[in-house]
C-alpha cells in the first residue's frame, strides 16, 4: 500500500484537530446572569437512526444548551429544563462557545435562581 503513511498521518491530523477542538471547548467557561426569553427540546435522528436529544435555552444574553456531558459529569438536564421559567433571571455557569457553522453552543453546566 503506497498510500498507508499518508492515511496513517492524515489519522493522526485528525485526531489531534479533534483534541484541539474538545481542549478549546471546554477550556471556555463563564458565570453569566441572563434572563430566559424562550426554551425547546430538540430530538434528532440521522439517516442511520441515531438519535440526539437535548434542550435550547434562549435568553436576552443569547443561546445556551442543556445537555447530558459524562465529561462535565450532569446528568440532570431534564430537571433543570423543567425547573426554567420564562422571563425569570438566573445565574448560569456555562461551558463552550457558539460555532455557528455546527450548531454548536455553549452547554449549561450550572443554574441558580436570582431572587
């Protein structure tokens, strides 16, 4: 195979773009007071059957995600969803940044009420 060093190191490329990538995500995080101005459950599936689930929280600060993460170790995103009111204030710890191109946004890793 005159192609194997080739394949071998564009493996390599991208495995480390994606480290590099998962090291950027979760390297951003910010503590941010926002109001919620609107939320949505978002169900996926792909062509394979796949499926993906999470939730969109919009605020006056803009877009936040709520998902499940064995990285950031939460596990409770349905109650935290349901506990959200609109047009009520809370401090938010979130984790990421916005990659318009993937609609990707940062995830909620934190949520409390602002009296």
């Amino acid at each position: 195979m005159k192609y194997k060093g080739a394949i071998l190191g564009l493996c390599v490329v991208v495995i480390l773009l994606a480290v590099a990538y998962a090291v950027a995500y979760y390297s951003q995080s910010e503590t941010t007071e926002v109001t919620v101005t609107d939320k949505e459950h978002i169900n996926k599936t792909n062509s394979d059957g796949d499926s993906e689930s999470y939730y969109l929280i919009y605020t006056d600060k803009g877009t936040y995600k709520l998902a499940e993460s064995l990285i950031l170790w939460k596990w409770n995103t349905s109650d935290d969803y349901g506990r959200l009111r609109i047009d009520s204030t809370y401090t938010i710890n979130a984790v990421g940044f916005r990659a318009a191109f993937i609609s990707e946004y940062p995830n909620i890793n934190g949520i409390h009420t602002v009296k």
